[in-house]
C-alpha cells in the first residue's frame, strides 16, 4: 500500500480530493500536524463526496508521532517541494512508501529541508507558475508510484 502525508494542510478541498484519490487507488492518508480545517467539515464531505467514509486515513498531531507509529526508513520517505533538486521522474517508488506534501501555503516545513535533503523531489514546470495545486500535486505523484508499483508488475 502506497501512502499519501499531508502536513499542515490549509485548504479542505484539497484535502478531501486527495482523500478521494486515496479511496479510488487504495492509498492510506496520514493528515499531520497543525489542519486549517475540520476534519467534520462539510467541506471535506464536499470534496471527498461519499467516499469519506471509505477513507483510510490516520490522523498524527506532529511530525514526531507520525515517525514514531510508523517508523519509515529514509528510503520510503519521498517529500514533494517546488525547492526539490530531483525530478519525481527520477524517483524510484516502491510498495509502501510515503509520499510526502507541505501546506499550500508555504511547503514543507523550514528544518525539512535541510534534515530531508536528499530525499527532495519537484514535478518540473515549464509555465511561468510558483506551483502546481496540492491535490493536482499529489495526484499526478501518487498515479506514477502506482504506475511504477501495481500496474508495471
């Protein structure tokens, strides 16, 4: 199973898209840290339509305690950023890892960047844009880990 993080998330709607991804692919949601929404919100309802409730989502309230229940090796952890150095193209996604996403508004948090270095990934932009939509985001990401990973054997 492929996993999609979520941390800090601003914008419901984007929150309940991915979730909405994640019960079409079989993908596990883990929604960390500080939400600038609720997750009872009509707004999720909204945008995950019925399939909230089909969602398989764990909630963490830091960083640390998501680590710590899940204890994902270095090499599972893919962190997504318009400051990536490496292409997703170029990522080599298998079985269980962790896709990793920042706020909207303003990414992964500041000390990711130096602890998570090397595991910094973009998805190359050619328009005159800052970034792509979080949920847009995630979706194209988490369709080239199963491309690589279900649909490829």
């Amino acid at each position: 199973m492929l996993n999609i993080v979520l941390i800090n998330p601003e914008i419901p709607f984007n929150t309940g898209n991915i979730g909405r991804s994640c019960v079409a692919t079989g993908t596990r949601l883990h929604l960390v840290g500080k939400l600038g929404f609720k997750i009872e919100s009509k707004e999720i309802r909204r945008s995950g339509l019925d399939y909230w409730p089909n969602l398989d989502y764990k909630r963490y309230e830091t960083w640390e305690e998501f680590l710590a229940e899940n204890n994902p090796s270095q090499d599972q952890l893919f962190f997504m950023s318009t400051k990536g150095t490496k292409s997703y193209f170029d990522a080599q996604f298998k079985d269980g890892d962790f896709l990793c996403f920042g706020a909207e508004s303003c990414g992964l948090p500041k000390e990711f960047y130096t602890t998570y270095q090397g595991r910094l990934f973009t998805i190359p932009m050619t328009g005159p844009v800052r970034s792509l939509n979080l949920s847009s985001s995630a979706a194209i990401t988490l369709f080239e880990a199963l491309r690589q990973t279900k649909y490829s054997k």
